[in-house]
C-alpha cells in the first residue's frame, strides 16, 4: 500500500520516489531574485541581482545546446555551472557552454545519458538490447540530439565528445563496422 498526498491509500507492488522535483528557490524569492522553475540566471549563472550568482539543480538557465531555457537535475550540470560562476566571479569570465550528461549506475547496470532526447527524434541502436549492452542514438533533421547507454562505457565517452563536435551522420551509426573514434580524432 502506498499513500497520496491527501491521505487516500493506494495498493501498489512497488512503488518508485522521487526525490528533487522542484527547485529550492524559496530564499531567493524572499530576496525579490526571478524565479520561474528555478532561479532565472544568465549565462554565466548572474541572477536578476547582478550581485547574486545561482549554480546547480536550482538554476533555469540558457542551454546553448538545447537552444533553450531550462533547469538539470545532474551532478555535471552542479560542477560545470559551479566552474563557470566561479570562473566569471574571479574575473575570467566563462559562460555555460556543456552538452547535457547524465548517468546512474543500478545494479549492474551504468546507464549514461549525453544530449537531450525528443520523442520527435529518429533513434539508432548500436549494439545488443539483448545482451544489456547498446546505446541508441537520436537524431533530429539530421543532428545527433542524444546518446543513451546501457553498459557501453566506450561508446558513451565518445558520444560525449562527438556532442561538441562533429555530428555523425545515421548512415555511420548504422553501420555498426564504422568506428566513431575516427570521427572525434578528424580534423
């Protein structure tokens, strides 16, 4: 049995929480500092306070790669956004630039995520479903949107890399002969 927020008792076998769902952003309300999903930020982590700076899950920044504003629940999100604040407060100005990553390691299971995924994107499977070894690759009008990996750690570091720079064609990831690795080592 699981319960709801208003007390009513639902049967359940198992049930899944989670947990960081919404943004603590209540003192930087208190502090008259935009929020809306999150403390607003610029590129650079400066909130509507130019004396105020927001890293982390808590933040709703511009994500030049999603091309969008939008706040991450990841750790690479909290450290890249910390070094670009920290960066930018010291006089080097930095400004947010990273690909999305996300991973999580269950049982025996590491699943790593690079990008952002659409249920509008055509997907590629490299790899063995199977066997518990694959990545699919998501493509958008022909960008490469997202990898995501199941037990492929390889394949998902040069995701990673292919990410920030060249763009395989779905044609190349297709072909499971074809190594990625010659993309990223390309000039």
């Amino acid at each position: 049995m699981s319960g709801s927020a208003q007390g009513e008792r639902l049967p359940a076998d198992l049930v899944v929480v989670g947990i960081g769902g919404i943004p603590n952003q209540e003192l930087a309300q208190a502090a008259d500092i935009t929020c809306t999903n999150g403390i607003v930020t610029n590129e650079f982590g400066q909130s509507s306070d130019p004396n105020i700076w927001a890293a982390g899950d808590c933040t709703n920044h511009p994500n030049h790669f999603a091309g969008l504003r939008l706040r991450l629940e990841s750790v690479q999100n909290a450290t890249d956004q910390g070094r670009s604040v920290g960066s930018t407060i010291a006089g080097s100005p930095l400004p947010y630039t990273s690909v999305p990553r996300f991973w999580s390691d269950q049982y025996e299971a590491k699943l790593q995520i690079v990008g952002l995924v659409s249920r509008d994107d055509e997907q590629v499977v490299r790899g063995s479903i199977e066997d518990g070894r694959f990545s699919i690759f998501s493509f958008q009008h022909g960008r490469l949107l997202s990898v995501e990996s199941v037990n492929r750690p390889g394949e998902q570091m040069i995701s990673r890399r292919l990410a920030d720079a060249v763009s395989p064609t779905r044609l190349q990831v297709e072909d499971s002969a074809f190594d990625l690795r010659h993309l990223v080592s390309a000039p």
